[in-house]
C-alpha cells in the first residue's frame, strides 16, 4: 500500500499511525492506498504559508507569477503520463482522464497566457477607470486590486483530482498567494503525484504550496480576515463549513461550488429531424456517461417539450442501450466505475428517492452487466434514466441529486413554464438551450440567467465547436448561485480577484502615479529629455513627455485632405450645412486629419527603438478645430508592459490643443518598441 | 407622539399596539415617535415584492431606471426642508444634516448619471470581452450581468437615517431590484419622513419599495437565493445574521458594512511645519466631532512617528479644546448629542474599557459643558482623547470601538511599524495616510490595501479638494475586509452589480447578438438596406453593414501623406530601415493613413442624420499594408445608445480589410446621430 504524505513547512512526512484512511480501487475493490493527517501543525503550515510562500509570491509581478505558471505547465505537460498511469484506479476512462488531467494543465496555459496579456507586469493591478471625484482634478480615485496576505485553503473534490488542484491553484498562484491544498480522500493518491510532480518541478518559491491529505484538523479555526477558503464538494458540507464560528467571527473569505441540478432545455424549435435536437439528445446521453455522471455540472434534468416527450425520451434511450460499462482500461468500454462502492450505493439511495416520483424509463441502478472486471468489486453502475409525471408538482427532481449517471425527463409546456423548471432547482452551476431561435435564447436568458452561473446555449451554428454543457472553461465564471454554492472560480482574471482585495484609493495625480506605476492625467511630467522616440523600452520613463511645435489647421489643409482621402463629409465641405450641426459652428476639421497632424508633429522620423504604431485606444474628440486653428501635441509615456526580450508596449497619453491649450482630442497611443540591447534598438 | 407606520404592499398602516418601540429626541430626551412591526405579514411583502415590484422594475431599462433615479432625486431636493427640520432630534447639527441628507440625494443623481454613461439602455449588461473559446468563431463566450429576481432587504444604521436609505436604494433600483428597507429604530422618525416623500413621489413602480420599523419579524426566514441582505451596523449583529441558518442554507446573498477601527497614519515626511501636519491634525479633529463622532468610518486609531508624538497630541488637545457641544440648533454648536443616551452610555463603557490600556489625554466621557440644553436629559458626551503607550502590546485599541468622540493617539517607528498597527485592526473601512512622498504611499498601499476597503492619501496637493477620511462617495466602494464586514456597497456601477447576477453565456455570434443587442463579430449582417449613414437614429438597426468599393494604396500615396503631414517615420520612408524592423518586410502605409482612407471609402458626404464623429476605441493594426495592395472597409452598426430626444450615440465595427480579405486594421467607431424627428435628422 502507498503512504501518501503530507507536505509542510517544505518537508514531506509520511501519514502517521493515528486517523488512517484508507483509498481503495474503483475497478478491484483492493486498497491501494493510505494518508492520515493526524499530528500535522496547521499553526506551522499557516505561518510558512504567511512568513515565507506569500511575500516571495509577492516579490514577484503578475507577469513572473504567469511565466511560473506556464513553466509549471510545460513541466506537468511532459510528466502527464505518470498521472495517465493511475487514473484507471479513480475508475476514470482515458476520456475522462482528459478532462481531468490534460483539463488540469491546459487550465494553467490559459491563466499564464491571461495573466500576461490582461494584467500588468507590476505588483497592484487595476479596477475601472481613474473616478473623477474632484472639480480640478487634483483629488482622484482610482480602485486597485492586491494580493491577499493570508493563505489559500483549497478543499477539493473527488471527481475530479487533477483539473480540481490546478484550476484553484492557477488563479491563486497568479494572485500572489500561498496555498494550503487538501485533495479528497477517495482519489488522494492521483493528487498526491501531481502535488510531487509540482514540488519535484522546483518551480514554485519556498511556501508556495503544502499539501495535506486525510483531513483538515484545526485549520479552519486558525484563520482570519486575509485567508480564503475554497470548498468545492457537496451542498450539505457547504453549509456546514459555512456555519463554522471562526470562519464567521473572523472575517474569512469562503467560497463554494457544489452539485447543482443543472438542467438542459430542448428548445420549442427544435423539434425532431432539426438538428438541434440531435445534439440534445448526444449532450443529454453524454452528460450522463462522463466520468459514470460524477460531475457537478452534470445535466440531472432534462426539460422537453410535451409534445417531443416521447421522441426523446426513445431518442435517448436508443443512446443509451449502447454504453459499454465496465474497466475503464479495456478500450471497448465507454463508460467506467464510479469512485468506490460507498459512492455507488450513495448513488442507489438517491436514486430510489427520485423514483418514487418519477418511475425509472432506462437502467437498473441496482445491476448492471460489465465486460472485464467484477461487477461486485468494482464500483459500477449502468446509466439509469427517469420521467417525471409533473414537474411542477414533483419535488425530488429538483432537489436530490443522485451523483451518477442518472438524470430525468420532464416535460414542459411553453417557455415560461421551462424557464420556471429550471429555476426550481435552486440555483445552479449551469443549465443548457438546445435552440435555433434568437428570441428563445433572449427570453430564456432574461427568465433564467439570475439562477444559473453558466449558460450553455448550442444549435447548428456552433456543433463543430461546442465545447460541452458540462465542461467548465477557464475563461468563464464556474460556479452559481443558491444551491450551486452561491461563489465563482476561474472566469479568467475574475478569478484571480478571488484571492485579492479590491480598495478605493484617493489620491492626488502624482501619488496615484506612484502607486499604480502608470501615468495619470494631471501628474507630473519630465520634459528635459530627449525625445522619447530615441528611447529604448527599458530605459524611457513614465511621465516622458514630448511637446510639439504648432502647425496651423487650415482650410486649404482640410479641402486637401477631404480630395485626398475621399472623405467629403457635410461638416467639413459645407458651411451651412456644418452650421445647422447641433455640434459645430462652421466646417470643422477631420478629426482624422487631426490625428495625422499630431503624429507628424510628435513622430521622430529617423530609424530608433519605435518599431510599429500597433493600436489607439479611448479616442475621444472633444472641441471642434475651426480653419485657421493652431494646433499642438502634448505626448506622454503612461504605461510600459515588456513582451518579450526583444520589445515591449509603450503606452502614451496623447493631447491635441488647440491656442487656448484646450484640449480638441485626447486618446491613448500603442506602440511596440524595442529593448535596451535588442537588435533593432 | 408621532406613530410610525410600515408600508406594505402598497398599503401604510400604523403601528400595532403591540411590540411598540419609542423614539426619543436625541437633545431633550422626550418621546417623540413609535412604532411597531408586529403584525407584519413578511409573505405577503416578499410576493408584493417579488410579483409587483420585480416584473414592473425589470421591464424598464437600466437608462429608464436611471432616469426613474434622477427624477426621484430631484423631487426629494425640492422637499429636504422638511428632513432638515427633523434633523436636529437624531443629535445632528446642520453640517451634519448635510452629509445624511444632501449626501444621501446627491448619491441619487450620482447613480442616475452613472447608470446613464456606464450601463446600456438595454435590460443586459455586459462584464468584460467577448471570450474566443473556440477557434473559428462560431461559439463565443460573454458574461451579463441580469437582475436578480427576488427582494433586497436593506437593514439600515441609526446614524445617517436619509444616506443609508438612499445609498442602498440607489443602486437597487438601477439593478431593477424591488427593496424592502428596515430603518434602525433611533432615527426610523426620520428615515419615516423620507420614505413618505418617495411614496408620495409616485415615481416608483407598484412594488419596488415597501418599509417597516421596529424589527424584522420572520422576514429573513423567508428569504432565498434570489434575495439579498444588505445589513449595515455593528460587526456582532453582522456576525449574529451570518449564523442565521436560513440564510445560510437557502443561499441567500448577505453584504455587511460594519464599523471598523480605522487608523489614520501620520507619514514620516509630515513633520512638525509641513502642510501635511495641519491637514491631519485638522482631520483626526473632525472626524472626532462630526456626527458626535458616531461613523463607521470615523477615525479610531491616529498612528503618528514617535517622534512628533507630542507635538501631535499638543495640537490635536488645542484643537479639541475649541468644540462646542450643545443643542444642534444653536449656531455657536460645533458638535451635537449622540443619538440617544442608551448609545451614550456604551460609547461611555467602551471608553472605560480602552481607558485602562490607554490613558486619556483630553476629555471627560462622563462630563462636558453643554450650551443651549440639558445635559442630563440630552444625549451629551464631548471629545475623548487617548493615548496608548506600546501599539503592539496593547489589545483593546485594535479591537474596541467607541461609537462616539473618540480616538486613540498611537505612535510608530518605521513605515513597516505603521503598516503592521494598521493591519492589527483585523480590517477597515478606511485608513489615511498624509504624505507627501510617492514612495511613502506606494510602500502603505502595498502593506496595508489588502487590508482596507478605501484608502484615503492626503497631501498639500489636493488638500482644496480632499472630500474626507470618512466620507463614502458614491463612486467608490464603501466596505471592507474582516472587521469591516467583508461586503462592499457603492463603487459605481460596482454598486449596482450586487443586486445582479453574472452569468456567463457560451453561444453562436447570432444568439448572443439577439442576447445583448449588440451586434457581435462573425453574427448575420444586413446589407440590403440603403447607406446606414443615411438612417436615423432610431431606424438603424444593429448589424446594418456598408462594404465599400476597394482602393488601392500606392507608394505615391504613402508619400504624398507624408509631406502632407510631416509624419515621415522611417517604417514609411525609408526601404531598408522598414526591413530591418522585426514587423515589415518594406516600406508600410501609415496607420493613420489607413484610417483616414476607411473614412473615405464609407463616408456618405451628403448632410444627414450622422452628426458628428465623436471618437473611437480599440483601434488595432493587425497585417502591415504594403504599397500597391488594395483595402476596403466593412462598417457594421454594433450598438445603440440614446443620448437624448435629439440624438444617440452609434458604435460601429469597421474592418478595413485587404484583397485577401484579411484584416489590416479593426476598430469601433463613434458616431452622433439624429433621431427620427429630430431637427437634424
């Protein structure tokens, strides 16, 4: 038997003697493995995780922490088949094995990949805009986001081993916070391996990460106001860590996602012969087969027009005859075992609620035939569809779930009536529309979304690239309201927020520059440089500024720049027209001629660090430029965010004044330029 | 004696004889009004609420809301005398009247002008981009934000009656939720008067706010997970609600807004003499006396260097000594009562209890010489100096608040010292800083956001303009972690999202379009309609596209644009500098020239309804343009936004795309249109 060990304070210990569990196979039924989290010290793991793991994280910038990661990643990517390897014991096909070990890594590349494209290369990223809270601009507001100082727990599900480690950890790692990971006994062993394969990768800083497995002893109860708790698991343990007293009185920051009764909806459109119903059926019989049901997102009820109940519920069954139960190693079979037998009868249990009230039309939860392996060891169970007579009078179908592959058919009359089955349930991680219809999809969402975290809308359209009712993706919020736990993970960077404070800062010009280390408006500049456009990436400053001489807009320039470019708009080419403009006085200047006059008066033409304009942001034109209007630039550097060793973005704030020094356009200037050092600098 | 009535389902009734509670005038101490919510059937407010309120609000738009807001805004300015004249009986004098009853009105027209700029006039509102989450385009994700669909409960605090109220219902409303607002038994007199105003008002929709005084009965028994609770009081009633097992186990969402320690920091540039002393002497001093000191957000903790720790406490006693305590109404009155002498007598035992670690300095909490009143009968206490000898040592100064004139003077060797006396606080609503130093601010912010909800810089610099240590605007979120009550309130439209929820949607281009009302890349275009710059306002509709004719962009071209506007960047002059650059295989067109060319080739010159180009955002070149290819553009309608009865905003997709159908360049558009029937149309 392996001894899966706790790792603390950056010393691995085997389980000890007292408080074994035990983790046994799901296909053979032999104990296989054994953690124990008796003698561990919560108080040290939580003071390494505070002395040491949070401020190395925080030494670093958003930008190292997602290089880590993507490192992380890569290394996990080459040492996956080891994981592959004990996936079979979880009871888990290949397939399944995908979702949760590939699933897991890919989840690290997109947060690596998000962190440096949408987050600052600096250690305080940004929430909104500058908030204009003074008349003169010298008093601003602006909201920023820091890492918590406290520790990460994450209390993660069986189901999912793998994927339920990495997508908690991505988000906290970039935050800039230390973890403490406690897996769930049944499936410790494949998280024990991965959890060695990271510390094994040596990427991560000292106190980063600490593992401990078999129980969660005091830990609760020693933290405070800058810890997170992160629960995935069932309902019940949710609300019952939700009462505990410390996490309370103490100001923790809890979150849950748990099994929801998702459901799935057959659009009134799509009837049978459309293509949309055919995906419904496929998503319905797979949803129930994926990993033998065991998912939170799982589609436990699946809504369909009165008039197709028969339709689908043959359509489905047709399905579901051809499943293949049995040794998720045994390439033949398309659905494996549950977790282990204390699972499956769990599954039985609900299931015999759920049928009292809606009779079994599929399955036999209590037998079920397998090909190579022993049907009375291994944790198996055949795919066991319901119907439910009355949705609206039914109650177990909205509120029990059996965590397996079951679900039931209810049938529904209009919208209105689908829309308020799918709220039945509570509240729910994410409920799937099977429909062609724009406006089905409005009115659904408008009745529905408040309940649901996700919603998965599929026809025609998208069937080549749907990426499945119950697959979470990185990029969106997973998680929903009510019985689905009330919290949220990934949605890319609203995740990492999760492990960050959110503050209000109030500052003058000047103070808030220093603290965000980008230029704001009204702060000082530094004008006794040379022109910012010989400077190279690293060595240009924020608040470099370059003012132009004036050039004077003529009419003779706007006539020429309307025949040259075609564009001979009324506002520039008629006075009278341009008159009776609720806007303008007279014929007014392009503002895209503006915009050329200002990059000819700023650009430094000779051949220097600034390799390509790459974009505009925030353009606004703000006073109309009249013929006969001088005009000048006023170009500072705002932001600098390195790409990679060979350049960075420059970002500069660009103001068009007219001779009052009133601003006639304002926006925000990329451009690419090169580093010190580089070849091109 | 006034009798206080509850307002439910459209229907005032007066207070029960039973479970009455008494009102007392805060300065003579007489009973001036009661009132009673027993007999209160909370069932039949939620479903008021629920089946009323919410269908009317989430008909309307957010603009429509927004302007529901403002007109409720401006009603209740024409009427604030009658609020002013019951002011003085909560204890507040004028000044402080202005912030409860001005500040609570402007927050009205705050969120109207916010709800108006920051939210679409649409009933979906957007979080964040589009998410590509496949790779040809054809299912995409996007988060909403849509209207929760049950009731908020708004458990309001005793001091600031009229803001409270308003600050809370606000942003409800523009969420399109219904409210059912609980106004703390002490001012419920006031918070009374306010609520008739709104009723008589006849702004609001049937069912979007209801009212009862003197408790909640089996209100939050009844709650579920489309509901909220936004309490705002003591962090053990906060505690209390959160244990509440209805809550917990029906997902109800719960916010609090609690009192804190807050500290206000001294930086150790702000010596004796420097502008920054005098502005936190000044501010310690006024957040002592503002409302008799009773504010959440009021100063607890004044952390100074050792080494001005005299001088400090020298000028603070000078400046206290100056405060006038007595009958609000009495002009020469600088601070008035405490709400009541039950609050006194707390406020006068929670001193006794910091008292014994940290000596007081100035003051007597159990005397003070009153002008104009009875200062037994009234709810008198003057300002209560302390000061503790060792900051790390000491306990009570971090944990216990005296809801009155109280602070604590504390002193601090380095800034890491400071930082670490802030965080004892285990949370704040706010803490200061007064420096003069980005470096001293930068280092603060780092240490001591993650425990803060706003931070509070002050310098000579914005001193004109500062708005306050403890005064919560609207547009940042007022909230902290820990102690503070881990909830946040107002932030902007951040406000408004409390009462919504983010749900994030997978679809085609085409559903999520119909979804948003908002044309999305790779969704259906409409092409056969006449040139959309020929179409009003409000005929337009979203995915009308122009695709152009096709120009050709020669070397002459690129050249003539050059001398024309002095913008001879080597990239476009210059063969061998453009090929040396890791971008360009040669020569390449001006961005700017592409831009003005686009203009060109989609303009329809005639006068029309488009009035004017008012900017344009996301601007990105994606494929460098070389002499000789030709470009054409794709304008398509992307979005609506109804500026006024005269006009609207338009944004535009444009594409300019070269003969390979590639895209070059990509941005959106701004355009001011004329609306049917508008003069200019």
């Amino acid at each position: 038997m392996k001894e899966i060990g706790n790792f603390i304070a950056g010393v691995w210990t085997p389980p000890a003697e007292g408080g074994r569990r035990v983790m046994r196979h799901a296909v053979t039924g032999e104990e296989i493995a054994v953690c124990s989290a008796a003698g561990v010290d919560f108080g040290v793991a939580i003071a390494h995780a505070v002395e040491k793991g949070g401020p190395h994280l925080r030494a670093m910038t958003f930008h190292e922490r997602a290089r880590m990661v993507k490192a992380l990643a890569l290394f996990l990517n080459e040492r996956k088949g080891e994981l592959y390897a004990l996936n079979p014991a979880t009871g888990a096909t290949t397939r399944d094995g995908w979702i949760d070990i590939d699933g897991g890594i890919q989840t690290l590349f997109v947060y690596a990949s998000k962190g440096r494209r949408e987050l600052p290369d600096k250690h305080v990223a940004l929430d909104g805009e500058i908030e204009r809270i003074s008349r003169h601009g010298t008093f601003l507001g602006q909201h920023v986001w820091t890492p918590l100082q406290g520790v990460a727990v994450h209390i993660n599900a069986f189901n999912f081993p793998c994927w339920g480690m990495l997508e908690k950890l991505a988000p906290t790692l970039i935050a800039g916070m230390p973890a403490i990971i406690k897996p769930a006994t049944p499936t410790a062993f494949l998280a024990h391996r991965l959890f060695e394969l990271i510390i094994e990768s040596d990427l991560l800083p000292e106190g980063a990460v600490q593992f401990v497995a078999g129980g969660a002893g005091d830990l609760l109860d020693r933290l405070g106001c800058q810890d997170v708790v992160a629960f995935t698991g069932s309902a019940a343990t949710a609300d019952h860590l939700r009462h505990h007293t410390g996490l309370i009185e103490r100001g923790v920051r809890f979150t849950a996602e748990t099994d929801s009764l998702n459901a799935a909806v057959l659009g009134p459109d799509a009837t049978p012969g459309t293509p949309e119903f055919d995906l419904f059926i496929k998503e319905v019989a797979r949803e129930m087969t994926v990993k033998a049901g065991q998912k939170c997102t799982a589609i436990r009820r699946a809504l369909v027009p009165a008039a197709h109940l028969d339709a689908v519920r043959e359509a489905l069954i047709a399905r579901l005859a051809k499943v293949v139960v049995g040794n998720p190693e045994n390439e033949k079979v398309t659905m494996g075992a549950l977790v282990g037998c204390r699972q499956r009868d769990e599954v039985r249990e609900h299931v015999r609620t759920l049928s009292d009230e809606n009779p079994i039309v599929f399955g036999d939860p209590d037998h079920v035939e397998v090909i190579d392996a022993d049907p009375e060891r291994g944790a198996f169970m055949g795919p066991v569809l319901m119907q439910c007579a009355d949705g609206f009078a039914a109650r177990r179908v909205h509120d029990t779930e059996a965590f397996g592959p079951v679900s039931t058919l209810i049938a529904y009359g209009d919208l209105e009536e689908a829309a308020a089955l799918v709220n039945r349930g509570g509240g729910s991680l994410v409920s799937s529309l099977f429909t062609h219809s724009g406006e089905v999809a409005a009115e659904m969402v408008a009745r529905t979304a408040a309940f649901n975290g996700r919603l998965y809308i599929m026809n025609r359209d998208s069937a080549k690239e749907g990426t499945g009712h119950g697959s979470p993706l990185p990029h969106l919020v997973h998680g929903g309201p009510g019985h689905a736990g009330g919290g949220e993970e990934l949605g890319g960077v609203r995740g990492v927020f999760h492990y960050m404070q959110r503050t209000a800062v109030q500052a003058s010009p000047d103070i808030l520059t220093a603290i965000t280390d980008r230029w704001v408006p009204g702060a000082k500049t530094i004008t006794d440089r040379p022109h910012p456009f010989t400077r190279d990436f690293d060595t240009l400053e924020i608040g470099e500024t370059f003012v132009s001489p004036e050039r004077e807009v003529s009419l003779a320039d706007i006539e020429h720049f309307a025949e040259f470019t075609g564009d001979t708009f009324y506002a520039h080419m008629d006075e009278d027209a341009a008159k009776a403009n609720p806007f303008f006085d007279g014929r007014v200047a392009h503002g895209y001629l503006l915009l050329s006059f200002a990059a000819g008066l700023f650009v430094e033409p000779n051949p220097g660090p600034v390799l390509a304009n790459t974009g505009l942001d925030r353009l606004r034109f703000m006073k109309p430029v009249y013929p006969g209007t001088p005009i000048h630039v006023e170009l500072t550097v705002k932001d600098k965010t390195p790409r990679n060793d060979e350049y960075g973005e420059v970002r500069w704030h660009v103001r068009v004044l007219d001779d009052e020094n009133e601003a006639c356009a304002e926006y925000e200037l990329l451009t690419m330029n090169a580093r010190a050092g580089a070849t091109n600098a």
